[in-house]
C-alpha cells in the first residue's frame, strides 16, 4: 500500500480525534516501519489494517464507519493532488466505469506497487452502472465512499447499495443510481 495512503491516514486521525490518538495507534500497532511513512514509500497493507483496528478499539467507531470516512477524506486528496484526471470526465457514472481501465492504469504509472483493487462492469446505463469489486484487501466502504463522492463532485444526487457475494467483503456488487431511489435490477 502506498505512503500517501498512510500519510493522508494518519493527518486524518489526527484532525478527527487528535494528535494522542495518532501516537495511541502508532504505539500499539506493531509497525515494521515504525511508523515512518513518506508518501512515495510503499509499505505492507497489515499495517493499515492494525492502525484501524486499534483507531476502531480507541474511539469505539465500527472499522467499516472508519474505513468510510477515510474514502470520503482521501477522496479530497485525489481531487487536490490529481485535478486533471477529474477533469477527464463530465459525468460520474463515464468516471466509475472507468476506473479499471484508465484511471487506475495511469495510477499504476504514477504509484509504483500500488494495490489496486479490481472493477468489472456488469451492466451501465446513462444512469445506472452495476459493477462488481474485487480485492483481497476488502475496502469495500472506502470505495462506496469513493464513489458516493464522484457523484457530489459533479453536483449529482446518487444512490448506491451493495451485496456482498464473499462474506469477507472479498468480492461485492455495487448497484449505482443517479437518481433516488430508482435503481431497478
Ligand atoms: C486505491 C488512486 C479513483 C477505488 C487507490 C490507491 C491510489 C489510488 C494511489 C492506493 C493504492 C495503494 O495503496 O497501493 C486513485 C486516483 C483516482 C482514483 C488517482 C482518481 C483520480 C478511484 C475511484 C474509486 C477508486 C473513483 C471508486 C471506487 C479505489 C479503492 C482502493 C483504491 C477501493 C483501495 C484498494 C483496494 O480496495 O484494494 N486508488 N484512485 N479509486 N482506489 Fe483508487
């Protein structure tokens, strides 16, 4: 997993619950990097899972609620640090189906070792898009955040359910509306 994921991470806890949470978590993850990340760095995905498992222990927030407010923050940090990929895209549902294979390509360039999960477009409308999410690391959340943000960035009103086909969160279907409520399978 990449350092700014870590970094941005960590400048999160800190706004959100404070610099003493930041050094609680740090001190109780047992860190091989001890903690020391850049953001170009590249470092083992365990040690985001024990940060947010002892940040979910310390302020008693569900690890899903966590990992969906980071998606909603880190998001920001996508639309500040990479403008022109936004400005690729007129329309939310033209942005999320292509991730897979454009975005996430140039992100590979740009992110040496990045880990990247994987999309595959079931079904896409101009208004309904059903894709399915595969990753072993499971950060189905951060992505609904991801994506419920896309939507807000173009001024457009979303609605998006998932379904869990892996228990694990391994593999999910994301059902994507642009309008309430309408999503019809
Ligand atoms: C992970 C970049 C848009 C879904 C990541 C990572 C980067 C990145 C750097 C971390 C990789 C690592 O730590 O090794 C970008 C950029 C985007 C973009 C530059 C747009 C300009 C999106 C969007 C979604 C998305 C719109 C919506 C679903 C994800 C997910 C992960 C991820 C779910 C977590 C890794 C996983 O689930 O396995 N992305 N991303 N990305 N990205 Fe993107």
């Amino acid at each position: 997993m990449k350092g700014i994921v870590f970094t941005e991470f960590l400048e999160m806890v800190e706004e959100k619950f404070g610099i003493e949470v930041v050094d609680h978590i740090l001190n109780e993850s047992k860190l091989q990097s001890e903690g020391i990340y850049t953001s170009v760095g590249t470092y083992d995905f365990i040690e985001m899972q024990s940060l947010l498992i002892n940040l979910s222990k310390k302020v008693a927030i569900p690890l899903d609620d966590l990992i969906y407010s980071y998606g909603l923050y880190f998001f920001n940090t996508l639309t500040k640090v990479h403008p022109g990929i936004f400005a690729l895209y007129k329309d939310p549902i033209e942005l999320l189906s292509s991730i897979e294979n454009h975005i996430h390509v140039q992100v590979r360039k740009l992110y040496p070792g990045a880990e990247l999960p994987t999309f595959k477009i079931e079904k896409k409308t101009e208004d309904q898009l059903e894709i399915l999410y595969f990753s072993e690391r499971a950060m189905y959340m951060f992505a609904k955040a991801l994506m419920e943000k896309t939507f807000e960035h173009y001024d457009q009103a979303s609605k998006i359910r998932l379904e869990k086909i892996e228990n694990n969160g391994t593999k999910v279907r994301f059902l994507i509306s642009k309008k309430y409520g309408t999503y019809q399978k």
